[in-house]
C-alpha cells in the first residue's frame, strides 16, 4: 500500500449540530493550500474524504488525503488502443453499382 499524502490547508470535521445529510464540513487555509496546490505535479488534484478508525487530535474521525491511484500500464496501455481504434480512420465500403433497370418483371 502506497503511503497516503495529505493535502497541507484543507481539513473535514463532522459536527454534531450538523443535520444528517452533511457528511463533512470542509475547512480551507487559502495560503497553504495553495501552496500545496502549485506544489502538485499533475494538471488535477483529486481528494478524497475518508472515515477514520479512531478520532484525531482534535476529535475529528473524517480526514482528507490524495487520491493517487493510477491505472496499471496495461490498463493504459489498453485505453489508448480503444482511442486509437476510433480514430483511425478506415474507409467506408461502398456498395457495388448495378444496374436495376431489367429487375422489374412488367
């Protein structure tokens, strides 16, 4: 398992006084999370807000980290050949021309 990141400047707390259909409260440190932001090597960034087994510090049990996976090299390796397939561009049979002049019994 791959060692997980957590994103410097954004933090989820759960509350209490929170009706039941918010999961998280999500908190930003404009400075660092920038910071860490710029920092990233890849175009997005993609976090993922994760139940923890025991509470922090803080009490808090949700916390954010980098969602990281990349797909295998076959995987990526297959999905640039699906992409290449529908782009190539193959031509397009035509039909043979006949002629249907005598094909009408009357």
């Amino acid at each position: 398992m791959a060692k997980k990141t957590y994103p410097k400047g954004i933090y989820a707390n759960r509350s209490d006084k929170a009706p039941g259909f918010v999961r998280s409260n999500v908190k930003i440190d404009n400075a660092k999370a920038i910071a860490f932001l710029q920092a990233q090597t890849t175009p997005f960034t993609h976090l993922t807000i994760c139940e923890g087994h025991e509470p922090d510090e803080y009490g808090n049990l949700d916390y954010i980290c980098v969602d990281d996976y990349k797909m295998e090299l076959e995987a990526k390796k297959a999905q640039e050949g699906i992409n290449s397939a529908r782009q190539s561009s193959r031509p397009t049979p035509q039909p043979a021309t006949e002629s249907f002049a005598d094909d009408i019994p009357f």
